[in-house]
C-alpha cells in the first residue's frame, strides 16, 4: 500500500471533496469502526506512481478503490446517488 506525503495529501482531498457531498459525509480510509451507522465509504489508495515532467513538476497517476456500505439497496440514500457523488470528484 503507498505511504508518505502523496498518501496524506490524496486522504485531505477525498475529505474535502466529501464535505460537498449531498447524500453521505461518512467517508473513512482504509476502515470504519465497528458500529458505524450505514451508510459509509470506505476508500483505499491502491496506487501512486510519480511521473515527473521537463519542467521539474510532479505528477501523479493515482487508483483509488471506494467501497460504499449501505444497509439496504432501496433505502433512501441510494448506493447509485453515492455512486454519482464519488464520480464527481474522482
């Protein structure tokens, strides 16, 4: 699993991103606490590879993996409105 600053930096962007989202604010890395009421994400960050430019920038070719967690399908916040929030600002 990547570590170090990228790791940091993609976790507060998520976060961030998430605060705007409508239907869930329950988004955590890597695990939620046992008892945590549905619904809830969980992301993981599965790849981080720096490429780097002619100009000395950084770039990053990121993966992450969001898992959604929902006590029922048919319950008012959907799994495909969380769906569509996650599309949004990945």
């Amino acid at each position: 699993m990547p570590t170090g600053t990228i790791t940091q930096e993609i976790k507060k962007a998520v976060h961030t991103n998430a605060s705007s989202w409508t239907t869930l604010k329950k988004v955590y890395y890597t695990n939620a606490s046992q008892g945590t009421t549905f619904p809830y994400v969980v992301f993981y960050l599965i790849t981080d590879s720096e490429n780097g430019s002619s100009t000395g920038e950084k770039f990053y070719d990121v993966k992450l993996q969001y898992n959604i967690y929902s006590a029922s399908v048919d319950n008012g916040d959907s799994v495909e409105t969380i769906m569509g929030e996650i599309q949004n600002i990945s």
